[in-house]
C-alpha cells in the first residue's frame, strides 16, 4: 500500500468519474429540459462505441472513429427524438420508462443483428498509447490521462455552452418555464430536438472513448447507464455541476472501495474472508452512498427540485 | 366490447384448459411453459399492488423476485448438502419443504422492501425510479460477488422441493400448486383493492394533499404497499427457483425489473387481471417469436411500443374499454 499505488487508483477513479460524466451530463440535461427519463441513453453510448469501432477498422484512424461516433450518435438521437421520444413528453414517467425500455430491446437486438454476438475491438491510438512519467516517478497510461483532459475540456465547453450562448439561454429558460419560451417565439420542438441529439452525442463520445479500454459489445451501455441515474440522484436532476461532482464522487467511490476495502478490513478479519467481504462491500459501496445521500438531502447535492 | 369480468373468466379457463390439453396430447413441455406463466403471472400481481394501485413505478422489483430465488437456493442448498446454515446464535438447517421456504421467502423480501422503501419513499416521480433500479443493481452485484453460494454461476438444486400431499417432480401437480397461489394471491389484490386500505391508497396516488387532509399519511401508505407488493413478487421468486431448480444473479438484474413490469403492461395496469393476461401473452410470444428468430426482442420492443404510444390500457383496456380504476 504505497502512495503510488493510491495516486493511480486515483487517477484510475477520476477516469472512470469523468466519462460517467459524459454520460449523465446528457441524461440530466434531458431531463431539466424536457422533463423526460431516458432509459435507451445507453444504446447511444453503445451505438458510439459500435461506429467507432468499425469506422476505425475501416480507416485505420482513431480520430475519424471519433467523428463517426459524435456524428453517429448524434443523428441515431436525432430520429429517435423525433420518432419515438417527441411523443413521450405529455406521457407520464411509466409510458417513459416503458417506451425507452422497448428502445433498448430494439437498439441491443439490432446491433446484434448487425454486427453479431462477438465484442469488436478498438486500439488506442499509437501517439496515445504506452505510459507517460508524472511527477514523483509514476507511470501511468497516457490514454487514460487523455481521457481526463477531454472530459474536462468538454465539462468546460458544456459550461461556455449553456451559460455564455444563445443556445443555453433557451434551454436554460425551457428548463424554468417551457410555454413561455414557445410564447416568445423559440422554436421549442427543435430545441427539444438539438438538446436531445446532444445528450446523444456525449453519450457517444463517452461510449468511443470507454471503447479502446474495454470491449466494445452488445449491453455495454446499461451497466453505464445504471451508474449514472446514481450520479445524478446524488448530484440532483437537472443540475451539470451536480453531475460532474456526483461523476467525480461515484468515481473515486467505486475505484478505491474495490481496493481498499479489503486492505482495510483485513486490519480486523482473516484474510480469505476480509478479501470475500470487503469485494462485496466494495461493490455495494456507490449505493451505500446514494442512500447516504438521499438520507441527507433528498433532492441530491445541487438538486433545486424534487 | 367484452365486460371485463367475462374477459378475466375466460383467462381462468385457459389457464385450466391449456395443461388438460397437454396431458392428453402428452406435451410435458406446455405444462413448463404455463407454470412459467402462472409464476410470471404472480410476481407481476405483486408488482401491480405497488404499481396500479400506488402509482409506485418502481424498477427494482428483481429484488424481491431474486430474495425469493435466493431464499429457496440457500435453505435447499444447504438441505442437499447437509450442512447447516449457521451455527451461532444457534443452530439453522436448511429445508427441502415448499410452505417453510416460502415463508422465509415472503419475510426476507417483505424486509427488504421495508428498507428500500422507507429511503426510495423519501422521493418521488424520476428520482424514485431512478432510486428502486439502482437498489435492484446494489443486490444484483452483491449477488454476483457472493462466491460462497455460486456467485456468478448461481446455484443448482438437484431435486424441486416438497410439499406435504404432493408429488411436486409430477408437472402438473406443481403447475396446479402454482396456478392455486395465483387464485389466493388474485383473491387478495382484489379484496384489497376494495378495502378501505385500497381506496385509500388510491386516493393517495391521484391526490396525495386532500388524503393527507383527511388524516392519513399518503407516505405511509405507499410504503405497506411496497411492501406488500414485494412479499408477493419474492413468493414469486421462490415459485420461480422451483421451477428451474437453479437460481442466479441474472434473477436480480435489471432487465427481470423490467419484463415483470411488461407484464403489467400488455395486459393493463391497475387491471386485476392486466398481469395474468399479460404474463401468458408474454410467455406465448416468447415461446413463439422465438422459435422463428433469435432477434425475437426487437419485436418485443416494437410490440411494447405500439402498446404504450398508441394502445392506452394494455390488451384488457382495447378489449374491455377504459372502465377500471386506472386514472
């Protein structure tokens, strides 16, 4: 149990903290916008994942899969908007959940159908691969630090975006008061479109980036998806600060639970046993946050609303 | 336009009139099938106290139906291998026998739901979906980290519990075990329903402020109807871990949650029969669609669309009208 050991794993946790960003930055703007709970946000990070994979098989080139996971993602958000989702926003939250459930069915059985039941691969990109030297002597993989940096540089963009544009100015007046904003002439439809198309593409993105460390396959986007209600439930609905901080916490929980608890149990119980309890825990530990959470403040860390 | 009572008859009989059939035709394997059905059928009746009468959508109902699963593993697992279960306070044996494995059964996952409905219950709408999905997840990988019972690879049980006057091995003595829970567990949602415990649950879910005026706590109501509705639906769970004779974390995942609450809606919520109905297309469609493609869950989904966006009420609500207590 050495400092290195912790300042990786806590990198390794920020990682993994930043990309459930990506994702729950969509789902929370989709809901603070439109009022919808999108359950079929993880086929659009698969969906990510699976264009990037192939464009990248394709061409050779990790850039030009990122393109077509953006833009994959992006249109696949797009036309289900406007197909399915466009109907859902007078329905209530179960025709919701359900609808987005049958979604899922539809969007994992077809890549299925597509692309078969055998994970596809995506290499990291050789001027992003093998590890860099921090200071103090630690290795750790450059990939892995560029993925921190985009995620931030997307928090960051996400920010300028919605308090600094146009464009963030509507959807922050559609988040307090929809009819108003459709009274002065905003075109709401195409909003709900844009914002939903968006959400769809950092789901992508996150989806792409994920998919050059682990496998890209059928059902990846669920467990994903799962982690990020619990990071916006504790960061509050609606609320991009409150995810980002609920992403980074969930992150940092995760990681270090599943290394440390253990390590610190077996300071009281045998090892064998310390190790089979302490994996339990640590898999359990993010819950045992989120009910720590809503014990304390029901509405989440930055919720405005229940 | 059938009157719904005729409708819900005319379920019964099938689930009669199907398992004599097999018996005559010597086809064993619909009677699996149709125990499956009833088994679904009973879950997604639990599921619908919480659901149609309390408005509680909650996604992490696999809990109670894997509790229930996991109740049954553990007490025959123990039972088969003639270990006990733990010898301090003092000394628990496994069992072998139905009626005890569905008490513990009923109690375990009636004190889960307990807990996890005293903290989802702080919130509503988003947040408490949101909330029972991941509780759902919380156990699925406590399940999957527990190598003492199996773990990932679950737990088989060599040979299906016993009940007392039964030859349970014999299919349809099982199915008719099963399909007689179904009539009790039916009999129940509809006394309750009626009950003044029922109306007011009503009430609760359609304007919580004028049951709170009246000196209820709307809360609290929903919380016995969490409850309830899990004991239920881990009776269920046990029935189901009978029925395979295996049981695995898979009965804990999220996607169990979600078929149990397709269920309620191919048949209609708040029906009393919306989750038999529902169950037994469910099972049929399964069985059928497939045998003719392996991609059978994209026209589930398509079939679960068409049903949400344009058919309000499920199947019971486009063959009986919009007359049940469903807001």
């Amino acid at each position: 149990m050495s400092l290195i050991l912790l300042i990786e794993q806590v990198l390794n946790g920020l990682q993994f903290g930043i990309m459930l960003f990506l994702m729950a930055a969509g789902l929370t703007l989709i809901f603070g916008v439109m009022g919808l709970i999108n359950l079929a946000h993880g086929s659009l990070y698969m969906i990510g994942a699976f264009c990037a994979a192939a464009v990248a098989a394709a061409t050779g080139s990790f850039l030009l899969g990122l393109v077509a996971a953006l833009a994959g993602a992006a249109i696949a958000g797009a036309l289900v908007e406007l197909l399915v989702i466009r109907r859902l926003y007078t329905k209530d939250h179960l025709d919701q959940v359900l609808a987005t459930f049958a979604l899922i069915l539809i969007f994992s059985e077809g890549t299925r159908w597509i692309f078969g039941s055998f994970p596809l691969f995506l290499d990291v990109p050789d001027f992003l691969s093998g590890p860099v030297t921090l200071p103090g002597g630690i290795e750790y993989p450059l990939y892995r630090l560029a993925l921190i940096a985009v995620g931030l540089a997307v928090a960051l963009g996400l920010w300028l975006l919605i308090s600094r544009t146009r464009l963030g100015v509507q959807i922050r007046a559609g988040e307090n008061d929809r009819e108003m904003i459709a009274a002065l002439g905003i075109d709401i439809a195409r909003l709900y479109t844009i914002v939903f198309a968006l959400g769809a593409a950092l789901a992508g993105l996150a989806g792409a980036l994920v998919g050059a460390i682990q496998s890209v396959q059928v059902g990846m986007g669920e467990p994903v998806l799962i982690l990020a209600f619990v990071v916006i439930v504790i960061g509050g609905i609606g609320s991009i600060k409150g995810a980002l901080v609920g992403a980074i916490l969930v992150g940092l929980t995760d990681t270090l639970g599943g290394i440390f608890l253990p390590e610190i149990l077996k300071l009281f119980l045998d090892p064998s046993t310390a190790t089979s309890v302490g994996s339990s825990l640590a898999s359990m530990a993010i819950y045992i946050l989120m009910a720590a959470v809503l014990i304390l403040r029901p509405a989440g860390l930055f919720g405005a609303r229940a | 336009m059938i009157r719904e009572r005729y409708l819900n008859a005319l379920t019964l009989a099938l689930f009669v009139a199907i398992p004599f059939w097999a018996i005559t035709a010597d086809e064993p394997f619909t009677i699996t099938l149709m125990t499956r059905a009833v088994v679904f059928a009973i879950a997604a009746v639990g599921l619908n106290i919480a659901l149609g009468l309390g408005g509680l959508v909650s996604l992490g109902h696999a809990v109670f139906f894997g509790l229930g699963g996991y109740a049954m593993g553990i007490l025959a697992y123990h039972a088969q291998n003639y270990t006990p279960l733990t010898e301090w306070p003092f000394l628990i044996e496994g069992t072998k026998s139905m009626p005890l494995i569905w008490l513990v059964a009923v109690i375990v996952s009636s004190l889960a739901a307990l807990v996890i409905g005293i903290l989802s219950l702080r919130t509503a709408g988003v947040y408490f979906i949101m909330i029972t999905l991941a509780f759902g997840q919380m156990f699925f990988f406590f399940a999957i980290s527990w190598a003492e019972y199996g773990g990932e690879d679950g737990l088989s049980i060599y040979v299906r519990n016993g009940f007392p006057g039964l030859n349970t091995l014999d299919p349809i003595q099982f199915y008719g075990l099963c399909l007689g829970l179904l009539c009790l567990v039916l009999l129940f949602a509809w006394r309750l329903s009626g009950s003044p415990f029922g109306l007011a649950l009503n009430a609760a879910r359609q304007v919580p402020v004028r049951v709170e005026t009246a000196g209820l706590d709307p809360v609290r109501l929903k919380l016995v109807a969490f409850v309830v509705s899990g004991a239920i639906t881990g009776l269920a769970g046990a029935l189901f871990a009978d029925l395979n004779r295996f049981v695995s974390p898979t009965m804990f995942s999220w996607q169990t949650s979600g078929e149990i609450m397709i269920f309620i809606i191919i048949g209609g919520v708040g029906r009393l029969f919306g989750p038999v109905v529902g169950a037994l297309v469910f099972v049929a469609l399964e069985h059928w669609l497939g045998a003719l493609s392996d991609f059978w869950h994209i026209y589930l989904g398509l079939l679960l669309l068409v049903i949400v966006l344009f058919g309000k009420g499920g199947l019971i609500g486009m063959l009986c009208g919009r007359e049940a207590v469903h807001d």
